[in-house]
C-alpha cells in the first residue's frame, strides 16, 4: 500500500508557540531588526533562519543561514532600490545586524546566504543556564490549556494486537510531549470497543455454555479469545442462535440487569489483561469506552439533523462531506449505530463538556479516512474551524502496520496472533540473559538485573517503534532492537551510563561543580557537543508541533553519537585540567539525554 510521507502531510509549524530557548527563535529575531533596518518598505518580511546541515551545505561555514536575500531580490526587481543583487542585500542585511553576543561572525556565501557563526561564550552560558535553571525552561509552551490523546483503545473480548501496542506507545509519547509543552491537562483516553453487536453473541453463548448465571465467575470465562471464536461459530452456523443474539444486544442496550452484568463481566477480564501490558509499559489511561456515549448519540445526530447535514440513502441516515464521494453512516439501515455514530458523538462531548483544545487519535493508518470523514463533518457542521491550523483542532495520528521477518503481518511462529504480555516478556528475558553474560554484572542484586532488564527490554521495544517515521511499516525484529550497537535504545541506555560512570570516577560532587564551575568550549568537539545540546529545544518544537517522537529520537541518537565519537573520544575528562568544565558538559549531556528517555517513556539506566 502507498504508504509514503504523502499520505499525510504534517501541520505547518504552529508560529504561536513561545519557545524562548530556542536559539534558532532568538536569531531570528535579531534577523528581524535587521530585515526592518534592510528593507524598510517591505512589509511582513518572516526572517528565514535555519540551521546549516550537511545537506545545505553549510556547515563548515557557520551554525544558522539566514536565507531572506534571494526572496528580497526577487520581490524588488525593477524597484529602485539601490540594491545590485541578492549579495549585496545579504551584506545590507549583515551590515544591519544588532549587537548580539549570540554572533561570533558572519558571512556571504553562494547567492546572497548569510551564515552564521554562534558565540562559543553564549553557547557555553546556555548549556550552563541550563544546569543552573533546569531543562524545564528549555521546554515550548504551546497556546493551549486541555488537549486529550485518544490511544491505545482496543476491543472488549477480541485481541489487542501489534497494533494497538504501536498506538499505545506512541500515544503515550505525545501526551509526555504535550505535558512538557506546558499543557496544563493532557488526558489519556483510552476509547475501547465495549460496545457493539458482538457482545449479544458473547452473552448469549455464555448463558448457553452457563445456564446457571452464578457459575458465571471470571476464571469461567478467562479465555475471552476463544469464547469469542466460540461464539461467533455458533452465530455464523446456527440462524436461530443469531436472533437470540441480536435479541440480547438489545437486552443489553436496554439495560436488562442479567446482560448488563454478563456484558460488565467480560469488560472486566479484558480489562485485566489490557491493563498487565500497560503496566509493563508504564502507561495509565483513563478508560472511557464506546458505551459511554452511548445516550449522546441520538442528540447529536439530532443537531446535525437540524443544521441540514443528514440525509437519507438507502433507509440509512448518512452526511456527505468534502472530497469524499461516500457518505459517512450515521444511522445503519436497522436504526442501529455503528464506530461513526460513537465517534460522532464522542468528538461532540470531547469539544462542549471536556473543552478540549487539541485532540489527537492515534490509529493504525487504515482508519485514516474515517477521522478525516468525522473532522470534515464537524467542519462541516460549523463545530471545528475550517482551518485546521486553529484551536480547537483534531489530529489523526497514523501509523504503518508491524511486520515480521517475513515481510508479512506480525504473527507468532503458530500463526496465531501475538500476546502482547509474551512478546513484552520476551524482550524482558532476553535482557535478562544478556545481562547476566557481562561479567559486571556478577555483583547486582536480583533486584537490580529485574529492573533494569525491563528497562531495557521495554526500552527497547518503545525505542524500536518511536524511531523510524510512523507512517511507514515496522520491522519487528527482536536481535536488532536488542543490538547494542546502532541506533537503539540499548545502545543509547549504555551511552547514558557511561556518562554517569565518567561523573562517578571522577569522585566529585556534581551538584558542587555545578555551583562553581564553568563550561567553557575551546576544543572544537566540546563546541559541538554543546552546540547540539542547545539544539535541544527547538527541535523539541519540531516534533511535538508536528506530533513526530522519531524527531527527538534522531536528535537524542546523534547527541549520544556526538558524545561517545567525537567529545568522549577526543577530550579526557577525568584528571584533566580542564576537568570542571568537561564534567558539566558531561552532566549535561546526561540531563538532555534523560529528558528525552522521559518523553520517549524510556526508564534510564545509570550503571552498565
Ligand atoms: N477500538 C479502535 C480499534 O481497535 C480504536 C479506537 C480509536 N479511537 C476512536 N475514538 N475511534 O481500532
């Protein structure tokens, strides 16, 4: 399936974000002051600053470019403007730069670029704010009070697969990022399937299989998936079954007090097992299910009855939207409702009672059209801003699908599908074994090498998934997530152990280093490493304003890399003279590399 980038085109980089530590934020607005005193006459000139890559080519000259000339050049071509071309107005645009202690210097280059080289002063004070003020204030703040990640959200009685274990780490992540975006509330919804005609079918093959309803305990039905398979054999096969069925779902509905305790039964053994993963995985959702909007739906069908959106076909009651030649069922043909009836009235709820600025779903790729069928309804409707750049906004997150090795759906080796609570277990015992080959290890209490091969083994399976960009197809492959070489999380774990083992061997207290000492940037790896810590917070911005985990992950990869090839390598940190000002960059580098461990959902290790 053409799962390119092109499926879905990430929002525009929101301009409301105040994000006052970023170094690329600040330069612009030098560049602005600059662009005013250039061109006084052009009105709304954005400075365009961005950081030199290897690709712009840049980077031997300077850190940022600043890339106004050309466009300038074009927009006052036959003007008399004095300028001769895009150089020259590159060098207006140097000659008017403020005074800055951010600028080290500044140059020309190509067709009208001005490069810039940063301060390696300003550099080392910021890194040193940092430690000094927390990482905290190097975090974004988004213009919204409430936001709601709707993730995880499997399905009462029926698997809850490779997909849902891709939404539910994913989904967790974006709230972390939300909630260090100064989010004041990030709910974690988790909208599972606890309504729908499969449950008549439970039911009724339960009454069946357990006449008397006492005998009905939890232990009785503790193989949900084979009851289900059970079940639905009987309602294929047996017509007469199937009208009992649909009967019961009706019972159900109604509030019949023998089904609803049936249906609250099974909801609780899913749950159960729902919530061993999500405890291995560290997450906590609030669980508000299908059934719960239940009573709201007529409502809102009704409104959007009355606003003229709904129409009849085929004795069923749909809304047509842009760009989409089929329509969005509403009411199924048997006046039933069906997932849109429940995400219509869910959305509903989630914008008028919970007030909820940024909802973000978190859905394999498949179910990419239905949210883009219910976000244009509401448009529609006049319930969401027609652009979606503007608050209140709804964003599907989709993700590719998880593979095996053989290219095909994840499945087990028996084919049938995965428990997820195994497949957690076995990146766990893998650890484990690993673990216990080191000979450092030999001294570790039991307690230690448990905790920390969770760490890692779940680590290592967030990390697997967080890094490549969602919407692509995952691999899953436990020897290459478990590697310790490349770019994974155990990889990254041991990178963020040794630091705390360099800050160890050095016997100092860092908490007294950080009161007294410097940092200072003089070899060009320490420059580096400090310049990429600064980059820290805008490229935070970048991936929490397009919802993107695999952003930070690159960033977090190359920070490791920078400090393990270039800073660890090239400059001695123990018994050095300039010793106070490495273990900084060191503590440092260990903070940044925590904070992205914490937003990835990752447990940090400090010994290895
Ligand atoms: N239960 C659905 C599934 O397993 C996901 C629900 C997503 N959330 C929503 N509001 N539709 O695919």
């Amino acid at each position: 399936s053409p799962l390119t980038s092109k499926t879905q085109s990430p929002p525009t980089l929101s301009i409301d974000i105040d994000n006052p530590a970023s170094v690329k934020r600040q330069l612009a607005q030098i560049f602005y002051v600059s662009l005013k005193a250039t061109v006084p006459d052009e009105e709304d000139v954005v400075p365009l600053v961005d950081v030199c890559t290897a690709k712009t080519g840049g980077v031997k000259f300077g850190d940022y470019q600043c890339n106004n000339a050309m466009g300038i050049w074009s927009k006052l071509k036959g003007k008399e403007s004095g300028f001769r071309g895009p150089p020259s107005i590159g060098q207006a645009i140097i000659n008017n730069l403020p005074p800055s202690e951010m600028i080290d210097s500044c140059s020309l280059a190509g067709p009208g670029f001005v490069n810039v080289v940063l301060s390696k002063n300003w550099i080392a004070q910021g890194v040193q704010r940092m430690l000094s003020d927390g990482i905290d204030t190097w975090a974004p703040r988004l213009p919204i009070k409430r936001a709601m990640v709707d993730f995880s959200s499997p399905n009462i009685a029926k698997e809850m697969h490779v997909g849902h274990l891709r939404s539910t780490i994913i989904g967790d992540t974006l709230a972390r990022m939300l909630e260090f975006s100064r989010v004041e509330l990030v709910t974690r919804r988790n909208h599972v399937g606890d309504w729908g005609t499969q449950f008549g079918m439970l039911i009724e093959y339960l009454f069946e299989k357990f006449p008397n309803q006492e005998d009905v305990s939890e232990t009785a039905i503790g193989d949900l998936q084979a009851l289900y398979k059970a079940s639905k054999l009987r309602f294929d096969d047996d017509p007469e079954f199937k009208l009992r069925a649909q009967q019961a779902v009706i019972l159900l509905q109604s509030g019949n007090p023998r089904y609803r305790k049936a249906w609250q039964q099974i909801c609780a053994i899913s749950r159960a097992e729902f919530d061993k993963v999500y405890q291995r995985l560290g997450v906590q959702l609030e669980e508000m299910g299908e059934s719960f909007y239940n009573p709201y739906i007529p409502g809102v069908i009704e409104q959007l009855d009355k606003l003229g959106l709904v129409e009849e076909s085929d004795g069923a009651r749909v809304i047509y939207v842009e760009g989409v030649n089929i329509p969005l069922i509403a009411v199924k043909r048997d006046g039933g409702y069906n997932y849109f009836s429940t995400d219509l009235a869910s959305l509903w709820y989630r914008l008028n009672k919970e007030k909820l600025e940024w909802i973000v779903y978190v859905t394999d790729i498949g179910q990419q059209q239905h949210f883009d069928m219910l976000f244009k309804a509401f448009r529609r409707a006049g319930w969401l801003p027609h652009n979606e750049n503007v608050y209140p906004k709804c964003t599907h997150i989709g993700f590719g699908l998880v593979l095996g090795d053989d290219g095909k759906r994840f499945r087990s080796r028996s084919s049938e599908v995965v428990r997820l609570v195994d497949l957690l277990d076995e990146a766990k015992r893998r650890c484990k074994t690993a673990l216990l080959e080191r000979d450092t290890t030999s001294d570790w209490s039991e307690e230690e090498i448990e905790k920390i091969s969770e760490a890692i083994g779940y680590g290592a399976v967030k990390y697997a998934d967080l890094k490549i960009n969602r919407l692509t197809n995952y691999t899953f492959n436990f020897d290459q997530m478990l590697s310790d070489k490349g770019n994974t999380a155990v990889y990254l774990l041991y990178a963020h152990a040794r630091i705390c083992s360099i800050i160890r061997k050095s016997g100092k207290d860092i908490e007294e280093v950080k009161k007294n000492g410097y940092i200072v940037l003089d070899h060009e790896d320490e420059r580096l490493l400090g310049f990429h810590l600064l980059q820290f917070p805008e490229v935070f911005e970048e991936a929490c304003s397009n919802l993107l985990p695999s952003v930070l992950c690159d960033y977090l990869y190359t920070l490791a890399e920078i400090f393990t090839k270039k800073f660890y390598s090239n400059c001695q940190v123990v018994g050095s003279p300039e010793e106070t000002s490495r273990l900084l960059l060191c503590e440092a580098t260990a903070i940044v590399m925590r904070k992205c461990f914490y937003l990835l959902g990752i447990e940090p290790v400090y010994k290895l």
